[in-house]
C-alpha cells in the first residue's frame, strides 16, 4: 500500500511513478480527498473546543442560577454534537474512499528498475546454457507427454473444465520428484519448509495485494468467502500479519509448495496449449522478510537461489530485469527467470522473484524492532520468489530432454526421486 505521508509530499515523483507503470492511478484524487480531509480535521476541532467550553459553562450558569441561560448553553451543546457528528461521518466516508485508492495503487518502481511500457523493453542481464541442438524433429510437451501416458488433457477437461490436467503414472511421479527435488535443495539453503492452507480469508488477500484489485482473478467460495490461493505467497507473506518481529530473526527465510488457483481472467487466448497456462498449477514458493537495509542483496540471493535449480537440471535460461510497465502490483523490482523451451523456440518464464519494499508489510502490518538503533518499529520489507513453477520445469524437462525414439532422459539430479529411474519410456 501506498503512504499517504509520501503521496503527500513527494506527488510529481508519485505521478511520474505511475505514468512509468501505465498506471491511471490519480495523484490529484488523492490530494484532493486529503485536503478535504484535512480541512474536515480542522472544523471538527474547532466545534468540539466549542462544545468543550459551552458544556464546562452549564455547570456555572445553573449555580449561578441563570436556568434560561443554562439551557440555553445546552441547546447549543446539543446542536454542536450534531454537527460534529455529521462532520465525522463526512470524514470516515472520505477515510474510506482514501484508504481504497492508496490500496488500489500499485507499488513505486526502484530507482534501478528500466523505464519502459511493455514487456520487450525488459532487460536481459545474465544467460545460463546453451539451448540443445536436435537432430529430429522435437515434440512439445503437449504431444510428448500424452504419447509417454504422462499427461491427460481429456480427462482434465472431463473432471474439471478446460485449462485443467491429470497426470498419471511417470507423470505423477515426474510432479512430486520435482517437488521434493525443489524443497530439499530450498531448505538445505536455509529457507524454512512450511505446508499452508489452500484457502485463504480476505484480510490475507489484501495483506499481499490480490484484494480489491485483483477479484475477479481469484476462486472464491460461495459461503465462507473464503478464496483459494494464487500462490502460497499469500500464506507465507500472512504468517506474521499484524506481528513485530526481533530485528535479529532477521532475514527469515520460507519456502512452500502448493497448488494455485487462478482464474485468469486477463489471460483469455494466451497458451492455451499444454502445461503453461493453467487454471490449477503447482508452485513451490520463496518468501523473505528482511531488514531495508538488507532487502535488494536479499532479492540477488534468492533470484540466484532460484537459478540453481534451472542449473542442477541443467535447463538453459536467461534472467531479465522487467521495466516499469511490466511489473507486478506489489513489486518495486522484478526480475524473471525464463527456461528456453523448444516448442516456443524461445525462452519463458518460470520464475519471478520481486523485492516489495514496505509495500505489503504496510498493509499487513508487519514490523520489526531493534531497540539498540532506534525507538519503536520499522516496517519490514517482503520479498517473494517461484522457485519454481512445478508444471513449467516439468515442460522444460521433456522438451530437453527427449529423444529421438519418443523417450526422456531424467535428469541425473531427479534420478534419487525417481528411483534410480534414468529413461521415461511409454507406459
């Protein structure tokens, strides 16, 4: 969430951070609302010193025996109450109507994030492998791994609807190898394993950003109101909402796999063939809380923490920095991770790894404290990270490792999951 103390007095940086993000979110609105707000302040002070000094006069007046006086000051009383009460509730309802668009408006850039509106003004700083060379004709993932009896994209649908998939057999097995695979090599680097619910309550979604903006992209259930998680980003993030964390904790360090649930609202059309795009996909998840201080070399750490797994499996990538224009809501930076994937003969993303300031520590209230350097409480900042997207490493891995005879290599990292499996032949 925005600061209000910052909108107000840092608003043409506010309003060329916006322009830079294509955002219509309105500078001028919010000030608007904050002078009248302040204007309102003002008023309700001075009639409550009113009523404070007529209500402190009756008491005089009725021992002075001025009854008509007395009643007078009463009626007076009375009618300032009145108005002070209208004027507060004036006041809340422009509370409300700020405190709903400092939510709605979406993260400052850092000053080292690229300038740019679309996704091609993205930077490229590093690349990992060197795409293979096939002598045959690859597959994609979508014909590949229906012919090994590992994905059944009928039987999803069947189930379920379109945009969703059954994986049996190697398939299943592929899927929990990764995941496993994913955790150990996270907590073996220190990052603390956690197993989260797969619904969530609406001060959760908010505390990270998804609510009110993002609605329409969310499962929600019909009662409870409760929604199903985009990510366990949400959870972790959550765990330490309204908390005050030992600055000496300090990095913590979580990771989690679940599944997502997204409805993809905004995403009609796009890779609408395979494991890319799904309505439910498994994740495995980095958060970290952090000191200011500390929180863009904790963002390098757990972007490079992201890499090794792409490296141990031995999946060309390249990482990028996104411009203004391509970031998340809740991101001040933004790097992604792309895995190069044959049939796209191109590079996609598999990861994102974001530094979010303060931004959803602000809203979660989640704060820190070190006594020694300074009274009271900071506000901590987040970092979030895929590390990685279960469904698009499974990709990567047949389409990189097939071969000519309809088969795939494991990757020799996988193999102690997998059971010694080195070649997934058709079932």
């Amino acid at each position: 969430m925005l600061e209000a103390k910052f909108v107000r007095e840092n608003p043409e940086r506010v309003d060329a951070a916006m322009k830079a993000r294509n955002s219509t979110w309105d500078v001028q609105e919010f000030l608007a609302l904050d002078t009248k707000r302040r204007a309102l302040i003002a008023q309700v002070e001075e009639l409550q010193a009113k009523r404070n000094a007529a209500s402190k006069n009756i008491g005089a007046l009725m021992q002075q025996g001025k009854k008509d006086e007395a009643e007078a000051a009463k009626a007076e009383v009375a009618e300032l109450k009145g108005s002070i009460s209208s004027l507060e509730q004036e006041m809340k309802e422009i509370d409300d109507a700020t405190t709903h668009l400092l939510a709605t408006g979406p993260n400052i850039p850092d000053e080292s994030v690229p300038v740019g509106r679309e996704e091609n003004e993205n930077v490229e700083i590093k690349k990992w492998g060197t795409p293979r060379t096939f002598d045959f004709e690859p597959l994609a993932h979508w014909d590949l791994g229906p012919a090994l009896n590992m994905i059944d994209f009928d039987r999803g649908v069947k189930l379920a609807g379109s945009s969703f998939v059954v994986l049996g057999g190697r398939g299943a097995q592929l899927e929990r190898a990764l995941i496993n695979f994913m955790l150990d090599t996270h907590a073996d680097a220190g990052f603390k394993e956690w197993w989260p619910p797969s619904l969530a309550n609406g001060d959760t979604l908010y505390g990270t950003g998804q609510l009110p903006k993002f609605e329409d992209d969310l499962y929600k259930t019909a009662d409870e109101g409760l929604y199903l998680i985009p990510t366990a980003e949400v959870q972790l993030t959550n765990l330490h909402r309204d908390e005050v964390l030992e600055g000496e904790q300090l990095p913590l360090r979580y990771t989690a796999f679940t599944s997502c649930f997204r409805e993809e609202a905004g995403a009609a059309g796009r890779d609408t063939r395979g494991l890319i795009r799904l309505h439910q996909f498994d994740k495995v998840e980095m958060v970290k809380f952090a000191r200011p201080e500390e929180s863009f070399d904790e963002l390098e750490s757990m972007t490079i923490q992201a890499e090794k797994i792409l490296e141990l499996l031995e999946l060309p990538y390249r990482r990028i920095v996104l411009c203004t224009g391509d970031m998340g809501f809740g991101a001040a930076k933004t790097y992604d991770i792309e895995v190069w994937l044959p049939s796209y003969n191109n590079y996609k993303e598999i990861s994102s790894c974001s530094n979010c300031v303060d931004f959803q520590a602000r809203r979660a209230s989640i704060k820190y404290r070190e006594p020694q350097n300074f009274k009271g409480s900071r506000f901590v900042h987040t970092l979030n990270g895929s590390g990685l997207a279960v469904g698009r490493t499974f990709a990567a891995i047949l389409e990189n490792y097939q071969q000519a005879d309809g088969t795939v290599v494991v990757p020799e990292v996988l193999r102690p999951y997998l059971r010694g499996l080195e070649v997934i032949e058709p079932e």
